[in-house]
C-alpha cells in the first residue's frame, strides 16, 4: 500500500491555496454587490476548511517530500479534486453542478471550452475567476512538467531533467528555486501582454483576463463573441505574440534572463514551433484565399491568429475557419493535437515530441535497409536514449487510445462522430474548439448532456496531466506495496 | 545503387501470371459474345508481352533470389503496376483508366471497395475477373507476410519467422514449400465456401464468385446490393464462417492439416480473433435492439454478419449499420483498423499486434512505478524481443501517418472530413465501406472525383504491404549503395 499522509498534506496545501485564489473575486463581486459573493463565501469557507483538514490529517513532523507513487497520486487527485471546490461559484450565475465541473476542469486544464453564455453581463468577479482559474492551472502546470514530471520518466520527459538531480527520489526539494523563477516568468509575460492588449484598445478588465487567458494558453474570454469582439487586427497581433510566448519552453525564458542572456531563438524547439505555426498558417492562408477569394493579407492574418490559437492550445476564436472548407477543417483537426513546448502552458503532443519521433523514424528506416547501421539520436545537445524514444511513442499510444476510448464514450451519449473525436481532440489538447456546429468556434458547450459534458471534462484532465498518472493508477501494481 | 534485374525477372513472372490469370473470364465473355472481348484479349497481349520484355531484359544465368532492398522494390512496384494491365478489361465496360486502376487496385489488395455500378447486368466474365484479381491477391497477400515479410523485419513479422532458417538473406528459395501448401489450404477454404453458397441457394456463377470475395476477405460482389441482394440468414451465417476462415492464421491450417492436427483453436491469435469479434458484436447487437427497438435475436445476426465482415477486412454489406445510431457509427469506425490475423488475407492492424501491445503497455507501466522490475514479454511461446516490440509500436505510427496525410490529401479534393477519414481508414485496412452516404456501406465511391478515387488506391496499396516498403523507398539510404 502506498502512505497517503505526505499526499493529503500536498493537497491540503493545494485546496487552501485556491481558496485563497478566490479572494480578489469575492472582492469584486462584493463591491459590485453580485448575487454570487455568497457562493465565493461558501466556496472559500470550503476549500480551506477541506485543505485544513487535509493537512491536519496528514499529521506533522515530516518532510514535505513525495516519491514516485505519491507524486502520480497527487497530481491526479489534485487536478480531479479542485474543480469541485472551484464550480461553486458558477452556481451563483446559474450553472448546474456538472457545468461548475466542466467550467472548472476547463479553466485549471487551460482548456477554455465553456458552457456559459451570457458573458458580456456575467458578474466581473466570475469572468475574473474564470481567468484566474486559467492562470493558476497554467503556472501549476508548468511547475509540474518542469519540476515533477522529469523524474516521474513518463513521456519523455526525463530527457529533461537536469544532471545533478538525476538521482533523487525526492522530487519536491530542490524544486522551490525553479518554481520562483517560473513565477517570475509567468508574471512578466502576463504583465506584458496586459500592457498590451491595454495600449491597443481593451479596458483594463479585459485586458488583464485576456493576458491571464492568454499566457496561460487557456482561452476563456469575458465576451461570447471571443476575440471576434474587438474587431482589431492590433489585438489580434498582441494575441499571436503571447499566445506563442506562452507556448514556448518557460526554461529557455529563465536561461536567458539569468544565465549569459542567449536568445530563446537558439532553442531548437522554439524553432521548431514558430515554423509549424507559419508554415500550417501559410498553407491554410493560401488555400483560403484561392478558395473563397479571399484578399490575402487578410487571409494570413485570419490563419495566423487562428492556427497560433489551436497550435497553442489556447481557443481563443476570431472567426468560424470551418467556413474556409473542407481542407480547413481537416487541417484544424490534425493540428488540435499537436501543441507547443515542453515545460509551456500549453498541451498536445508538444513539438520536441514530433522532432524527436521524426529522427526517430528516419533512423528505423535506415536500420530496416541495413540493419547493422545503428545510429545515434541526438535533440538539441542531449543523447536520447531508448527509454525517451520509447517513452515517446507509449505517449503518443496514450493518447490515440483515450481519444478513442472517449469518443466511443461520446458516440455513446448521442453525439455524432464527428463532434465527439474532435470534442474528445481538443479536450486531451487542451485547447477548447473542437468541429461542428455544437463544439466549434463558434458553438458552445452548453447544450451537451450532463454525461458528455464529464467525459469532456475528464479527457481534459487526463490530456493535462498526460495519461500515465491516470493509467498508472489503474494497474494492480500500483496498489501493491 | 540497386540491383535491377532480380526485380525485373520477378515482376515479369508476375505481370504474365496476371495475363494468364484473365483467360478464364475472357473464355466467359468470348461465349457470351460480350463487348469486353478485345479489351481481355488486349490486356492478355499487354501484360504478357511487358513481362517477357521484363524477363528478358532481366538476362539469364542467374538465381531467382532477392536481397532485401530487392524484395521491398519488387514488392512495391508489382503492387503498383498490376493494376495498369488489370484496368484495361474494364475499360470495356465505360470505366476510365482511373476507374479501372481503382477498381484493379482494390481487387488484387482485396479492399473492395467498387466505382461499378449496374453489376447485376454486367458481363460475366467482368464478375468473375473482379473475383479473381482478389483471390490471387488474397492468396498474394499470404504468400508475401508468410514468406518474405518475416525476412524485411517490418512491422513485427518477424516474430513468425521460422528459426531454422534465421540467418538466411536469400528469402524466395526455402519458400516454395510453404507456398504450395498455402495455396493447398487456399483451395480447400475457397471450395467449402463455394459449397456452402450453393447448397444454401447461391447460383453456382454466384457461389463461386462469392466464395473467392469471402476467402480472400475482398468483399466484391456480384450484385449492387452486395450481401442484402440473398435476404438470406443461413447464407450470412456461411458468410461469416468463411470470413473468419479468411482473416485467421493460414499457417495455423497447416499446422493442423500437416502436422499432429492439433486444433486451430489452440492459436492464441486465431482465439483473439473469435472473440473480439464476438464481444463487438454482443455490444452492437445489445445497443441497436435497445436503441431501435430490434428483435435481439435479428439485431445479433445483424451485428455479427458486419462486425465480422468489417473486423475481417471483407467488406461485404447487409445492411446499412450506419442507421444504427452514432455509438455504432464510431464502433465501426473504430473497428475499421483492427483487421484479423497474420498471415491471413486480411489486412488493418492484425490482432497478434494489439495482443502484443497490450502485455508491452502492461509491462511499460509496471516498470514505470518500479523502475528497476524487467519483465519478459512472451507471445504464445515465443519470446518478443524489443526489436519486435518497437517494429509493432513503428507500425501503429505507419499506420496513423499514413491515414492523417491521406485524409488531407482527400478533404483537399473537396470531401468532408469524416467521409475523407473513414475512406483511408477502410482503404488503408483493406477493408471496402467507409462512412457517410458517398463511401459508406450503401454508397458507392463512383462519384468521387478522380484525384480522390487515385488518392484511395494508393492508400489500399501503402496498406496492404504494410507501408514500410512506400516508406524505404524515400529515404537516400535505400538508393545509396
């Protein structure tokens, strides 16, 4: 059996402090007198009343420190949990409790897909939480891919961790320093974009829940309309340089502000994103402009903001590209999975995933016409070893099998194919649209079935967390001592 | 560079068995005075005369063996050529050349999938050709994944490789043996089926056409309405027997007919098969009569009959199981890339590589909660090496590559998605219906355009030779000396 105490007491620790997340909410509601500031109350009295409790329970006199089993469990439970505590408020403006659920989940998993309508009048204190709820789960999971998953070997991850850790078991100790810088990071980006979106036309209120939506590649937006509200090109320009900011690897950030100041440029999965992104943008600008006559400078601009946002995983939407045809609408499926950068906000498979299985694939080419060849893989500076290679592709079969399995689940409740492998799509990736008048750019996920709405909240969790804390916790052996 | 010649010799030898193979059917139309006389006659004298041209070109002197880079060349190129000669008849029913090559392409990879319509007032001899371009691609199919496949190491072949002849590049000399006794097994499966249509009410012209498409799991038949044409249960039920037959291990009937006769049922895969079919169609069966309100008893000999027809790669359609509902349609969907067994006529996935996959992702999360356990993965009694392993989880990635580039291949001709998708699923599979009111189980690929009915036929061919020998053949390497 595996001792549960250092788990509660990490999750004590995590619901206490989103609790305390939900203050400046409260306050706005508050102040503004919203029918909701009841619900922040009872949310907060909740959640910290659950984490004391935790922690209480956890006992004390120990290290905070988890080992391998104790990590998965954590960061399972952690991320199923807080979503109950963080839908009450929701609750205030209507929502049923499957809907807090899947607006929750879709906020801490930077997901952005949403079942509210209505706001453009919604209390600012929720459209401010929903933001929060984004910008929190983004800072959660960049600490977690950085600090936590290199040791836990799952996804190829450890082709990541640092050297002189290599051997710990302790997984939390040395990860405080790393943790502040990533704040630091997260709140200068977020800052920047704020300033940005403020010089070229939000109201401050926007713009500080879009920056918070953006750098955290989440989505969610205090208009239905989406980003297609401004109607500013401008904006739209700011969005595709934070969205992508957000996307890339937080550690070439901190690489160049404290070590020798060497341009993220020189980070080859940097690269590698920014060129799928201009590439897929180009290829759809073309085809859109030759197929609907449409002028082309407005054509890129339209591609390029949209495939950033899928690329992304952000969701932000600025028009319905599956109007552009068929094409389009293939492509945007394909690319819902890809995502961005190891150790960034965003989801997907992540590019140094894609670059890695490309050399990959063109050395067992090479091996199958002469089989003595052996070759070695290198990615960036680094030797990848077979566990990586192996760790990869067991990551990309996690995957294809809950995007299977979730959309039978979604067949299931009624919905048609296309809607659900593509609802299932977005929901692993994290970004938000998926196809089809329901879950498209331009749908909403509101007039789901209580049974869809939490398969697409779970994917989303499962996608988060990358499959293996959940699939792990499935296997008899993890029970065992 | 690589040698030619053993290629050219080879290719010869199969473009003139084709022409001989087109006697029969030219015999029936010759007797019946139809109008696709001189087209056979014309095919007869083209592909018999490219093929002496090939062999002699080829010189002589020399051993009939392929090295390896020759047996994927000669492989890939006599997949593709073929279809050129086998079009022509069908020109002399109103196909254009792409239809032909269409129709020739999903013969010989016994797909099944047709642009013909009119079928029930066709000549006879254009039937019985549609039929044999399958059964010598069925029997084609097996001799290849029994015989030469094991040898190229793609795909997890060569887990069945035989032992004592390991160390062998030399691939066609021992072959011969096993080709005869294939091809014994081949005959007797194909005559019992025939038997079987007959004595239940086929025609003999229908039971013998039949019984090729089923054997071979190709799926063509005599009648536009396919298997719905019968209203016959008892003759499903020989159907589904007979399919089965075609998609389980030949080298398992050989097992039991040369050696100790020990039962077919003892192979672990033959056993997969049976009951993964099984459980499918209990799901389907169960939901449709709940669903739609049918019999139980109806809606099992529904759900079996096209769970097994879809499962084996045959492709024959009784019913239009789209009207189902939406589980059913994301079941099939799904079930489209399983595929049956190695060594059979049938294509997808194979059921040994999702048996294998399943004990590799059991192994792959045990190790990842105890690093340290190493577990023997073995597959009936044999060990599966690594190397199987990767080739298995290479095959997959093949596979999913192949199916996303196809599909954008055909949204760019204009399809929608989930018809473009679901036709390289079924084409890729080797499998005849897809999805939709155009591919789907009562429509007819005639109408596509005819960049998407070429887009289709490569598919079938990448999917029948299980991509690796498409994709050597890009690298530098395999034309570097």
């Amino acid at each position: 059996m595996i001792r549960i105490t250092p788990v509660l007491r990490v999750l004590g620790g995590i619901f206490i402090g989103f609790g305390l997340f939900m203050i400046p909410p409260l306050a706005f509601d508050w102040w503004a007198k919203a029918p909701t500031v009841g619900y922040f109350v009872g949310a907060i009295a909740a959640s910290v009343f659950t984490g004391a409790v935790c922690i209480v329970l956890s006992g004390s006199g120990e290290t905070f420190d988890l080992n391998r089993k104790q990590a998965f469990l954590a960061t399972a439970l952690g991320w199923l949990l807080v979503p109950c505590f963080a839908a009450i408020p929701f609750l205030g403006v209507g929502a049923s409790w499957i809907d807090g659920y899947f607006e929750s989940a879709s906020g801490i998993t930077t997901t952005g897909s949403t079942v509210l309508t209505g706001l453009d009048t919604m209390p600012e204190g929720i459209l401010l939480w929903r933001s929060l709820l984004q910008w929190v789960g983004g800072y959660g999971i960049v600490a977690i891919s950085v600090i936590i998953m290199p040791f836990l070997r799952v996804g190829g991850m450890q082709l990541f961790r640092a050297e002189s850790t290599d051997s710990s078991e302790k997984i939390l100790a040395r990860g405080f320093d790393l943790a502040r810088w990533i704040g630091f990071v997260y709140l200068g980006l977020s800052g920047a974009c704020a300033l940005g979106y403020g010089m070229f036309g939000m109201t401050a209120f926007d713009a500080v829940n879009h920056a918070m939506a953006t750098v955290a590649t989440g989505g969610f937006s205090t208009h239905d309309a989406s980003f297609a509200y401004f109607k500013s090109s401008a904006l739209e320009w700011v969005g595709v340089v934070f969205m992508i900011a957000g996307g890339l690897p937080f550690v070439a950030f901190i690489r160049t502000f404290r070590g020798g100041g060497q341009p993220i440029w020189n980070d080859v999965q940097a690269r590698g994103l920014v060129f799928f992104i201009a590439a897929v943008a180009l290829i759809l600008a073309v085809t859109n402009s030759l197929e609907n006559k449409v002028q082309i400078l407005q054509a890129i601009r339209m591609a390029v903001f949209n495939v950033a946002s899928i690329v992304t995983t952000t969701g932000f939407a600025s028009t319905d590209y599956q109007l552009w045809g068929n094409f389009a609408i293939g492509a945007f499926f394909v690319i819902t999975f890809v995502g961005s950068c190891s150790g960034s906000t965003a989801g997907g498979i992540k590019i140094y995933r894609l670059q890695i299985l490309a050399k990959t694939a063109h050395s067992y080419l090479t091996r199958l016409i002469s089989p003595s060849q052996v070759k070695v893989i290198t990615y960036s500076t680094r030797r990848v070893g077979q566990d990586v290679e192996i760790a990869i592709l067991a990551f990309l079969l996690a995957m294809l099998f809950t995007e299977v399995v979730f959309t039978l689940f979604l067949c299931w409740t009624g919905l048609d194919f296309m809607t659900s492998a593509s609802a299932v799509a977005q929901a692993i990736s994290n970004v938000g649209p998926g196809l089809g008048p329901i879950v498209g750019p331009s749908g909403n996920y509101k007039s789901l079935s209580d049974p869809a709405k939490m398969v697409i909240a779970f994917a989303m969790i499962f996608g988060r967390l990358e499959y293996f804390p959940f699939f792990i916790l499935l296997t008899p052996a993890f029970w065992r001592r």
